[in-house]
C-alpha cells in the first residue's frame, strides 16, 4: 500500500513526471472519496425519500452548509499539508499541531451554530423561508453543526494519514465512517421519529466510532505538549484559512444562487440543488487526481519546489482529462435515471435532468478546473487557488444577478455551463504562470 516510505521513491525520481506515484496515492484516495460523496449521495436520497418538504429544508441548508465546509475542510488541508511536510523532514511528531486544530475547529463550529441560532430569525428571513418552516430548518441546521464537531476528529485524522502518504489506512477510515453512518441513519429513520433528525445522529453516533479509530491509527505519532500552540495556530492560518474562506464565498455564492431562483417555484429550487448536491458524486476523481498529486509533491524532498510543483500540476491535469470526458458522457446520458434515483418527486426530476442535460458536456473542463484548485490548496498554495475562485465567482455572480427576472433553474443552469469552459482556460494558465515563477 501506499505509505511513507514511497517518499524514498519519490526522492530519487528527482523532478520526473509524478503520473506515476500520483495515480498510486489518487487511486486511494479516491476510495475514500467515493465513500464520503456515497454518504452525501445517500443522504439526499434519505430526505428525497421523506418527501419534497424534506428536500426544501436540504436545499436551503445549502448555502449555511457552507459555513460547515469552510470550518472542515480548512482544518482538513491544512493537517494535512502540515503532516506531509512534516512527513518529508523526517519527523515523527506529526499529530503535535492537530489538539490546536481540532480545539480552533471545534470552537468555530459551535460559534455558527450559536450565531445561526441568536439571528435565526434575520438569516432564515433573508432566505425567504416560511414562517411556519423556520422551526423545523433551524433544528436541522444547529443539529448539524454541532454533530460535526465531533467529526473533525476522524477528518482530520483521515487528512493526517493522507499528508503522511498512509492513504490506504486513510480510505479504510472514511469507508468505515460511511458504512456506520449508513447503517445508523437507516436504523434511526425505520425505528425512531426523527425524519430529517436521523442525519445529524447517524453523523454522530459514526463520529465517535470513527474518531476511535482514528486514534488508534496515530497512537504511535502522538506527542506531549501543549492543546494549544502557537506555531500550530499560524500553521492553521496560512494553510487552511484561504480554504476556509473559499467555501465561505462559496456560501455567498449559493445564497446569491437562491436569491437569482427567488421566483422559481420549490420543485425548481429542490431540483437545482439536487442537481448541485449530486453533482459532487461527480467531482471525486478530480479532488483524488489534485490531492494525489500534491502528496507526491509534498513527499519529494527539495528546497526548490518549482520543479516539483509544476511536474505535480502537469500530472493531475494529464489525469483527470481523459477521466471528465468519460464522466461527461455519463452524466448527459444516464440524466433521466439518475434524476429519479434522487427523488421520487416527477418535478423535481425533471428540473436535475435538465441539470445534467446542460452540465453533463462540460464536466470534462470542471474536472480539469477542480483538479487544478485542489492541487494547488494541498501544495501549500491556497492563497492562489483562493483569489482564481475569488475572481471566477465574482463575475460569475454579478452576471447571475443581472439577469432579467423571473430566473429559473434552467438558465442558470446554462450560465454555470458556459462559465465551466472559461473557468478551465483560465485556471490552468493562471496556475502555470504562478508555478513557473515563484519558489
């Protein structure tokens, strides 16, 4: 399996075409991906099946989901950018910074859901919920929240291994969070009353387990010291707050995504985001294809990182092009069963189809793009990939916005096609300019 001790490998490839020990650590990577986007899959098919009231909730989750997202998945890059760094200098002590990580995370996931409980009333209102929803969405909201606290614990864990090129143990790790968290969402909704409230503790009860596991995985890397580090604080900051902010923005964007579709009637909105939602299954090869890359350069030894770099961001393009034209037919041709395998709502379906319909041929350049991003976060880059999708969603949005009213989801479907195409172009070029000029 993969594990540390490809980095002598790496090392006397010198600055070689990294295809190779890429695919190995993508590969994976991506079994652990798929588990993860299966779970979310699930999920939506979860609420899809309690009916489309179940579906609305989820869809105006979205945008505050993102505030989640910002908080993990900034904890989750920079552990594991700290680990593989650590990894290459040879030290052992590479849990010392995750009791900071998981203290900073953990404190800013129970922070939101105070936030979104004190202004509920403000937020929801802005989201143009009914009122006699809020109740409902808000418990939903807060409950997921405060679950994914204790999830950090086996994300970051998962992300620890990755960076330490341990990504087998990592994929058995997220494979088993999946599987429990399955079963145990399946079990609540068949023998309790919680509907919607079997997600957040499913999610829970799979946490600690996992968390567990975790554990015992990295026992032997753990170090004495201090819950909070200074050191580890800053290392936070730097790899994982541009992170953090992107899927921030990412929230604004949704928002102003919902805002654009304010006219569109609930089976148009719930059928978009299914759409979005779904479409995540999608972006697995391409997330595997950067971060295997960024662990085969982040293990190669050098103090010259150009090279290195830019032979990593050529092998996770050449990887994932060829693999988002294939998805890209897959998508458009199988739309229409996939859509009803999400809801069994017709018009719901109808609306993601349409989805797929206009996505589907350009996957192959979203792909491209996200393998790019993904790259570039995991190298210890985030600043950049943070101010490319500044940039991107900027326009994006505006161009959105001023769309002539009534918007549905069909021509803002369109829109997000075309900007795919430009979106690639302009990514890869930015991305090689960066790479060729600086470290």
């Amino acid at each position: 399996m993969p594990s540390v001790t490809d980095a002598g490998d790496l090392a006397t490839a010198g600055t070689t075409p990294m295809a190779g020990p890429a695919i190995r650590f993508g590969a994976a990577i991506l079994v652990g991906l798929l588990a993860g986007l299966v779970l979310q899959i699930f999920t939506l098919a979860f609420l899809g099946r309690l009916g489309g009231d179940a579906l609305y909730v989820r869809a105006i989750y979205t945008p505050i989901s993102f505030l989640v997202l910002a908080v993990t998945e900034g904890l989750v890059v920079a552990a594991q950018v700290s680990s593989g760094i650590a990894a290459r200098s040879g030290r052992r002590d590479t849990l010392r910074p995750l009791p900071t990580f998981l203290a900073l995370g953990g404190g800013a996931l129970i922070l939101t859901a105070g936030v979104l409980a004190a202004a509920s009333g403000a937020i929801l209102g802005a989201l143009d919920v009914d009122p006699a929803d809020r109740g409902e969405v808000l418990t939903f909201v807060v409950a997921v929240c405060l679950t994914t606290v204790v999830s950090l614990v086996p994300l970051a864990g998962g992300a620890v291994l990755r960076g330490m090129g341990r990504t087998v143990a990592s994929s058995v790790l997220s494979v088993g969070f999946t599987v429990l968290s399955i079963a145990t969402m399946t079990a609540l909704g068949v023998w309790t009353d919680l509907g919607m409230l079997a997600v957040p503790a499913g999610t829970l009860i799979a946490g600690v387990v996992a968390g567990v596991a975790a554990f015992v995985l990295l026992r032997e890397h753990a170090a004495a010291g201090s819950w909070f580090r200074r050191d580890a604080a800053v290392e936070l900051w730097a790899f994982g707050a541009p992170v953090a902010v992107t899927f921030l923005m990412l929230s604004s964007v949704n928002f102003g995504f919902l805002r654009v579709l304010r006219d569109a009637t609930n089976a148009d909105i719930a059928g978009f985001n299914l759409g979005q939602g779904a479409n995540s299954f999608f972006m697995a090869i391409a997330i595997a294809a950067g971060s295997g890359a960024a662990v085969a350069a982040n293990l190669q030894p050098g103090e010259v990182r150009r090279q290195i770099e830019a032979a990593g961001l050529s092998a996770a393009v050449r990887i994932s092009l060829p693999a988002y034209t294939a998805i890209g037919i897959l998508a458009f041709l199988s739309r229409d069963p996939l859509s009803r395998l999400l809801t069994s709502d017709p018009e719901v379906a109808r609306t993601t189809a349409g989805y797929f319909f206009w996505m589907g041929p350009t996957f192959v350049v979203f792909g491209g793009t996200l393998a790019v991003l993904t790259y570039l976060e995991q190298v210890g880059r985030a600043r950049a990939a943070l101010l490319l999708n500044a940039i991107y969603f900027t326009v994006l949005l505006v161009i959105a916005l001023l769309l002539p009213p009534p918007v549905d989801s069909g021509t803002l479907t369109k829109l997000l096609a075309i900007s795919n195409i430009i979106g690639f172009l302009t990514c890869w070029l930015s991305a090689r300019y960066l790479l060729s000029r600086t470290r």
